[in-house]
C-alpha cells in the first residue's frame, strides 16, 4: 500500500512541478509579479529565464521522472536499471536540497530565493528524495 502512495506522490508532484514549469514556459510570472521578481524567485540569481529549449528539456526530464515509478509500479521494465535510476532520482532530490544551504551558493542567491527555497524548495525535494529511496528500498 505504501509503495502504491508513494508512487502517485511523486507522480502528481512531479506533475505539478512540471505544469509550473509550462506555466512559467508560457509566460506565467508566480510567485512574482514581473519578470524580474520571478527570476529572483525561481532561480536566486540573473535577469534571464533558460531559454525555450531549455525550458522543454527540463519540463521532459521531469515528466519522465514522474512516470518511471509508475511504470515501475506497473513491473515495465525499460533499462533493467530501474532500481538503480530510482536511487539516483532519490540521490538527485537529496543534493538539490542541502546543497543551497552551503554558504558559499546560499551567499549568491536572492534574499527572496533562499526564503522561498528554506520554505518550498527543499523540503519538496527532501520529500521526494524519500520517496524514491523508498520505492528503491522496498523494490
């Protein structure tokens, strides 16, 4: 049962955050007002959005990331890899978030990114970072 909850945890997470991205993609400014302020927010530092491709990819990477405990859950195999991509999904969540707490990249962001990353960003990525070490535990 708890592998099953994991699985639509992180695929409706992963599903929002994907959708955000489209969002922003689009031309959405949340959680800013302007240009600049979503900037500030989203990415800590710059005055540019990634490019549209850039965009697409991350947007892709995180649709798949999304889908493959599903298909997981589901017994398809694609690589013969599956609990070792899940490890690295969960390693990958881990990094992104601490890593913004080291002084040397928390000193280079935006007041309003590290606030929003102390209250949304990491503890999300803490969250699915279990989650996949969950369903790479019990797989």
């Amino acid at each position: 049962m708890l592998i099953l909850f994991f699985t639509l945890f992180i695929f409706l997470v992963m599903l929002f955050i994907a959708a955000i991205h489209i969002y922003w993609l689009e031309g959405g400014l949340w959680p800013g007002e302007n240009y600049q302020e979503l900037v500030d927010k989203v990415l800590g530092t710059g005055d540019k959005l990634p490019s549209t491709w850039m965009f697409i990819v991350v947007i892709v990477v995180f649709l798949l990331m999304a889908a493959f405990p599903v298909l997981v859950y589901f017994g398809i195999n694609i690589t013969g890899y599956e609990k070792e991509i899940l490890l690295f999904f969960s390693m990958v969540f881990f990094i992104r978030s601490f890593y913004m707490f080291l002084p040397p990249i928390a000193n280079k962001v935006t007041k309003s990114f590290f606030a929003l990353n102390k209250r949304v960003y990491a503890p999300i990525c803490l969250v699915l970072g279990t989650a996949y070490l969950y369903l790479y535990l019990v797989g």
